[in-house]
C-alpha cells in the first residue's frame, strides 16, 4: 500500500481485519518492520485519541515518531499558490512539505475541512498537497472529507461484539453547538457501505450528507423508527453539507439526543461514539455510561486500526 485516505486502499477488507485481529492478539510480532524508520505525524487540528494511538502503534511496529503541531511552534504555512505573501505566513507549504519528507519514511497528516470552500475541502486539497510534493507514503489522520483510521477502528469493533452476521448498524446524527465536519459521518458511511451489514442512516432534514458518501444506505428522518431493532447506535453530529448551508449549525434540536428511551427501542444496541463526546448534547450520561457502551474499546480499537495501517505502508516501502 503506497498511501492510504479511504477503505479502497485497504484492497481486501476481510483480509485487512484478519491482519487488525492477528495484530491485537500479539502487538509486538512485527517490531522490527519499523525499526530505523521514521513516522512524521502532522497536526493541523488538535487530538488526543489519533495522536497517542498512532504514536502508540508506530512504536509497537519500531518505529521513531516525531509529532508536528503546525499552529504551535512551527512557521504559519500558506497553502494557496499564487499569494503575494506579505502577511502572517511565512512559510509556504509548498516548500514545508518536501522540507518534512526530508526527515521520515512515513506521514501522518491531520487537515480538518475549513469550511472556507467547499470544492477544496471536498477536493482535500492539503492532504493532496502532502501526497504529490512530500516524495513518502502519506495517510489521513482525519482530512477534510474521511476519517479512515476511525472508521476502520469503528468497524473492527463492530466486528467483535456483533452478534448476527449482518448487524443492524444505525448512524445517528445529534445535536452539538459547533460547527463540526462531515469526515466522520462520510466515513463511516462509506465503511458501512463496503460490508453486507444493514446500514441506516438517520438526521433532520437539512443534515443530508454527500450522496458519494451515502451511496446505497437507507436515509430515514424519523429517528425512533431508524433506532427500532438495531444492534449498534453510531451517534456524531454534523454540519450541513448541501448549499447554501455548508459547514452550517442549522439545528441544536435536543430532540435529537441519544437517550435511554431510544436505546430501548433497539435490539439491545451497543452505544459508539468516535469521541469526544459532549455529554447530554449527543448522549446522555446513563447511555454512554451504561454496559451497552462501548466507546472505550473502540477508542482502544485506534491502536490497532493504525498498526494495521502502518504495517501495510512499512511493507510497501520495503516491496514486501
Ligand atoms: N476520534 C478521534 O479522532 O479523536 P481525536 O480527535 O482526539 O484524535
């Protein structure tokens, strides 16, 4: 694997979590596939759970880390060609990029949408930027449009607790007073959308996500009957995508919010959140408190999710 933003540069999906489920059962196996290589990890926004996990399964596999907040401490970058740089940018990423690729083997870059234009979040124009001037294997953190690392945490965990073949897995947007990207939601929809489970989307007019993204899953607006006899609640809010809104809080309806009453609803549901998580916004706090929650081991699924990543570019690297 040379670079990796989406589940289609996994190739094989069930071969892929047989490498995730052989990875967690001895995280050490491979510690000498990274040794003298170098992991950049580049963070434009900030992280908690992406940050340690990655560093985490970078030094399981050998490797050396070196972690970049770029809004603390390094140059401000311009990223727009073309710009008289006469302001607060110093530096241009066009220099910045192959300048990093100089000190690693490996990037991780994390690059929310701006939520400035559209077309160049939907184009991820800086993780692209990352992938065509840095010369290494470059892989999303969280870009503007996916959330890879999440999603394939996301559904190794699924794939753990499930019960029947193909689960009832229900995502569920809920109500938050920022304004947060699509990556998630698109994500995890377009892994969704690579298994045979029932997937089913559910959110308030107005929250449509891209159709790209959505592709075959089942958009229903009535969120008590999207919950009835599922087996996992995916909850995460979202902007609105569709113009003229994008990028738009256009409801903080309470309503929304994942609570106990709706939980019983479903069949018995396992409780996910990517975190983090604002209680009694998107849930409750007997919901993400209650057995049924398995935020926590999905949060631990991420080092796992990220070693398996690693691994796959550590090997294209070496031609295996
Ligand atoms: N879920 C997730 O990516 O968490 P962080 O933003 O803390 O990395």
């Amino acid at each position: 694997m040379r670079h990796f933003t989406c589940v289609q540069d996994l190739g094989d999906l069930r071969q892929a979590l047989n490498e995730a489920f052989e990875i967690k059962k001895d995280r050490f196996r491979f510690n000498e596939l990274g040794k003298n290589k170098t992991l950049l990890m580049i963070f434009f926004n900030s992280s908690l759970r992406t940050r340690l996990s990655t560093q985490k399964a970078a030094m399981n596999l050998g490797m050396n880390t070196i972690v970049l907040d770029v809004n603390q401490g390094a140059w401000k970058l311009e990223t727009e060609r073309g710009v008289i740089m006469d302001g607060d940018k110093p530096e241009h990423l066009l220099e910045a990029v192959p300048v990093m690729g100089c000190y690693c083997d490996v990037i991780g870059v994390r690059s929310f949408a701006r939520f400035e234009n559209k077309e160049d979040d939907y184009n991820e124009k800086i993780l692209n930027q990352f992938i065509k001037y840095s010369g290494r294997p470059v892989f999303s953190m969280e870009a503007a449009t996916r959330h890879p690392l999440q999603s394939f945490a996301d559904l190794i965990t699924i794939e753990e607790y499930k019960k029947t073949a193909r689960p009832k897995v229900v995502m569920t947007w809920a109500p938050h007073p920022k304004s947060l990207p699509q990556a998630v939601p698109n994500s995890f929809a377009e892994w969704m959308n690579a298994t045979d489970y029932e997937f089913v989307i559910t959110h308030p007019e107005g929250y449509e996500l891209d159709p790209a993204f959505v592709g075959d899953a089942k958009v229903e607006y009535d969120q008590k009957r999207a919950f009835e006899g599922a087996d996992f609640i995916y909850a995460k809010n979202w902007s609105a995508y569709r113009d003229p809104y994008y990028g738009q809080v256009i409801s903080m309806d309470r309503n929304w919010t994942v609570d106990a009453e709706k939980m019983a609803l479903t069949n018995n549901a396992y409780f996910m959140h990517c975190l983090p998580v604002r209680r009694n916004m998107i849930v409750t706090d007997d919901v993400i408190e209650s057995p049924r929650s398995i935020v926590i081991p999905e949060a631990a699924n991420r080092e796992i999710s990220a070693q398996t990543v690693l691994r796959k570019l550590l090997m294209g690297l070496s031609g295996l």
